[in-house]
C-alpha cells in the first residue's frame, strides 16, 4: 500500500516556500470568508440576521472554503487543519523525508517536522 506522503510531491524548502507564496492570496481569502462565515453563523444563531447575509451566504461561504481547501490539496499541500490553518509540504531534510510546515500566524515556512512526529515534532529550520 502506498503511503500518503508518496502521493504528493516532495520539495526542497525553497520549493515549498515558492508554492505557500503562490497560494499566499488564496491563504488570506480562505483566513477572511473563515471568519466572515463564523460571525455569519453566529448573528444568525442569536439574532436570525447579519449584515454578512442569510443562510443562503453562509452556505455559499461553506462551499468557498471547501473549494479552497481542495484547491491547497491539489497543489500537494497537506492540509492538517482548519482553524487555525496549518499547511505541510512534503519535502526533505539531510535525506530525511519531513513536512514543511506552516501554522496560520506564520510569515512564510519556517517549521519542519519528521513524518513519524507530527506536529509536537515541530522544528526551527
């Protein structure tokens, strides 16, 4: 059987660097229309209405941020969570094989960690 690291491409820090900034804008949408369908499920919740919209929206913004998940994961970008987003890229280091990994709040890629560790594997490059 095929491990799921092996169905995405493995890349170089630089490499996963040049991918994130690619996907930075996308990234910065999917963190906005997140938070707009939060506060839209939230007003609807308590108050039946929201200047964000009605059901209709909140279900529109549902599919956008499925879509955008999609699209992170059909640039071999491993989404790890939502909220907060964290985003792996397949990669290596010294011949080891690692994910690249960027938490929501980061700047740009400056984690790795092994692929036996996970997440509380996290290192500093």
């Amino acid at each position: 059987m095929t491990e799921p690291e092996a169905l995405f491409p493995s890349r170089t820090l630089a490499q996963a660097r040049d991918v994130f900034a690619a996907l930075r804008a996308r990234v910065n949408d999917y963190l906005t229309a997140r938070a707009d369908l939060a506060e839209l499920r939230a007003d609807l919740t308590e108050h039946g209405v929201s200047p964000l919209g009605a059901l209709a929206d909140a279900k529109a913004l549902e599919a956008r941020l499925y879509a955008d998940l999609e699209h992170f994961a059909a640039e071999g970008v491993q989404v790890k969570g939502f909220a907060p987003l964290l985003l792996d890229f397949p990669g290596e280091r010294d011949g080891v094989p690692v994910l690249w990994c960027w938490l929501e709040g980061d700047e740009t890629i400056d984690w790795y960690h092994r692929l036996d560790t996970g997440f509380a594997g996290r290192r500093r490059v």
